[in-house]
C-alpha cells in the first residue's frame, strides 16, 4: 500500500508569530485517521528511562511516538496535532521537553499544546506525547482479473 500524507498546516498571518508552530490543521475528507495513545519515556522492558531528566524523556517519548506512528503506515510528516503533558510546575521544566519535540518535528510545526500536569502514569515519569495523523492510503493497483490466455 502506498501512503500519501493528507495533512495542510495553517499558518496565521493575524495571530502572533512567537509560536513554535502552525495554529491550525487540516486533513481532507477520506484521509484515516491515527489517534496515538500518549507515547511514553519507556524503553522496551517497560521501564522509565532517563529518570529526574525532562529532555531525556522527552526524546524517549518522540522515539516511541515515531514507533507507533511506523507501526500504523506513518511518520511524524503526517502528525496534525500533539499534546505534550509534563508532570512539573514549573514552566522552564515545561519550556525544556518541549523544545526536544519541536526541534524533533523540524519543519512539521503541527498545532500543539503543551500543559503542566501533577502527575503521569507510570513511576518517575515525566513527560508523555499524544498525537493524531492523517494518511491517505492508495490502494494497491490491481492485476489482471483474469489469467492471459495461451
């Protein structure tokens, strides 16, 4: 199957540019839709990584989110919208894991919400990334409906 990404960024030339990303997003009408559970700082055993450390987790949790986008035919290209829970605060600890997923998003600045919460999941956890995507898949071209004939 081929996949196509459906997603248009949309930039805003009223609002302020002191964003880190598009305002809004589209997808058209027959793209599938990817809701990703969040993406948490845990390495394949189920453990938290990078314990005390928001960046550190913070790239963990891209890692996995890059995982599970893989596993559902996408990339982070077709992300159209992401919230980043950090477990702190205090907004420099907010400000730092957010800008390991901006700078892993590079020029894909999806709409995104970036909130202090009291606590996470899973122990010592810090940090953990929810997405949504948007693919439009095509479908496989198909073959003869009948077999040549001799």
């Amino acid at each position: 199957m081929t996949r196509t990404s459906a997603v248009s960024l949309i930039r805003s030339r009223t609002l302020s540019g002191v964003a880190e990303y598009a305002y809004a997003a589209t997808a058209p009408a027959g793209s599938r839709l990817i809701f990703l559970a969040g993406a948490c700082p845990l390495d394949e055993h189920g453990e938290t990584v990078a314990v005390g450390d928001y960046a550190g987790q913070a790239a963990q949790a891209v890692a996995n989110l890059r995982t599970a986008l893989a596993d559902a035919g996408a990339s982070v290209e077709d992300v159209i919208s992401t919230r980043v829970l950090v477990a702190s605060a205090r907004q420099e600890d907010l400000v730092t894991a957010w800008q390991v997923v901006r700078d892993s998003f590079g020029d894909h600045d999806v709409p995104s919400t970036l909130m202090g919460v009291t606590v996470l999941g899973y122990a010592d956890q810090l940090v953990e990334i929810e997405a949504v995507a948007a693919v439009l898949d095509e479908p496989e071209p198909e073959g003869p409906a009948c077999p040549p004939s001799a």
